[in-house]
C-alpha cells in the first residue's frame, strides 16, 4: 500500500513539473504569506522537496530555497526560534551550494545574506561574525546581478535593520525597496509575495520618517492590488486609520 502511495506520489509530481510546476510553488507561497501559516509554508515546502527529488537540479533547488526563505521569513513574525532551528540548516547548506551557480547564484548569495540576519536577530551575539558575511555575500551579489528584484530587497532590508552606526539608513532602504518593485514589474513578477512585502516595508518607512500621508497611499495601493493583505489592510492601515 506504501509503495502504491510512494508511485502515486511520484506521477503527480511528474504532471506538475510538466504542467509548470514552479509557477504553482509561486502562487502557493503567494497564498502562504498573505495568510501568514506556518503550516501552510511547511506544506509547500514539503511539495518544493518533492519536486527536487522528482527533478533534482539547480531550478528546483532554488524553488526550494526561495520555499524554506519563506516559512523562515514566517517565523519571525512570532520569533518561532524552534521551528526557525528546524529548518535554517538545510537552506544555508543549500544556498551555499547555489552561490556558484551562474544563473541562481547572485540571488542565493542575497538570500544567504539574509539569512545570517535571521539568525543575528535571534542570536545577537552571532552578529560579531556574521555580520560581515551578510554584508561581502550582499556585495558579491549586487555585483554580479545589480537589477534582480531579489538581491535589491535583501540589500534593503540590510539598510533597513543595520543601525546608521554600521552603516544602516532607511532613506537609502525606501530607495532599495523601490528599485526592487521596479524590477519585479520590468520582469512582469508582481505576483511575488516578495512584492507585496516591498509595499509593507515603504509604508512603515514612510511612517516613520513623519509621512502618513505617503504611507496611506502606498498601503492602500496594496490593498487595493491584494485584497487579501491583511497585515496591511487589518494592521497597518488600519492602525493608520
């Protein structure tokens, strides 16, 4: 019966790479974010597994990476340190496998980058050593891929949460955040969850920076393109309001 399950298993994940796969991991992370379920995250990346061991190459390792980035990205949300430790293991083993790869290897280094700030924002301490890192691996990518929406917002999240003593700035971050939805529409990916993000983080940066005025206006543009976006809709601008 196992064995029957096992081959079923294995059909359906040969029909959905055929059928586009990677673009149904898109909308299911889409899906995940907007809900924030850790569950869900879990779920997909279980699926982002499979159709790495159905199809084993450097596409669906990177769709896998971008799944584990996600449901750690989740995790902050309620500083889930435990289930963060479950996962960061493999996806920095795993980015550091696609940080040579020509065509994935900019955005890995970006998203490795990133994820040595997680771990920092869990463990202070760590922030001594693999600060640095973050910073080269973030400079390593934006020279080799200085348009990927991917490695602009990682570079504006550095500037966003680095203090302006280690080189933060949010001006500089805004910046960032907006070049990075720049590029995802040029590359027609404003489905991304990864967008709807960039719109958050301008909001919050406008806030802050005394604007209302502009954060309204970028928050209701997102809610407006995402209905769904209840951090924003029931949070932010809710709270604007």
């Amino acid at each position: 019966m196992k064995t029957n399950s096992r081959i079923f298993a294995l059909l359906m994940m040969i029909t959905l790479m055929a059928m586009g796969f990677p673009q149904d991991l898109k909308r299911l992370s889409y899906q995940a974010y907007l809900t924030q379920d850790k569950n869900s995250w879990k779920q997909n990346v279980a699926l982002a597994t499979q159709a790495h061991q159905t199809q084993p190459n450097e596409r669906t390792s990177f769709d896998l990476a971008l799944m584990e980035y996600g449901l750690l990205n989740a995790t902050m949300v309620d500083q889930d340190e435990r289930l963060f430790d479950s996962y960061v293991d493999g996806l920095e083993k795993r980015l550091k496998a696609l940080s040579s790869s020509k065509t994935y290897g900019a955005d890995a280094k970006a998203l490795l980058s990133s994820l040595y700030g997680y771990k920092i924002a869990y463990s202070p301490m760590k922030g001594m050593f693999l600060g640095p890192k973050s910073s080269g691996l973030l400079e390593e990518a934006f020279a080799q891929a200085p348009n990927s929406p991917i490695v602009l917002k990682m570079m504006a999240g550095n500037k966003y949460f680095t203090p302006e003593t280690w080189g933060g700035d949010k001006d500089e971050a805004l910046a960032l955040f907006q070049k990075s939805n720049q590029a995802f529409e040029k590359s027609g990916n404003e489905q991304d969850w990864m967008y709807l993000d960039n719109m958050a983080w301008m909001g919050m940066i406008y806030q802050e920076k005394g604007n209302e005025a502009k954060a309204k206006e970028v928050w209701t543009q997102a809610v407006k393109l995402e209905p769904n976006f209840h951090w924003v809709a029931k949070g932010l601008l809710a709270d604007l309001n």
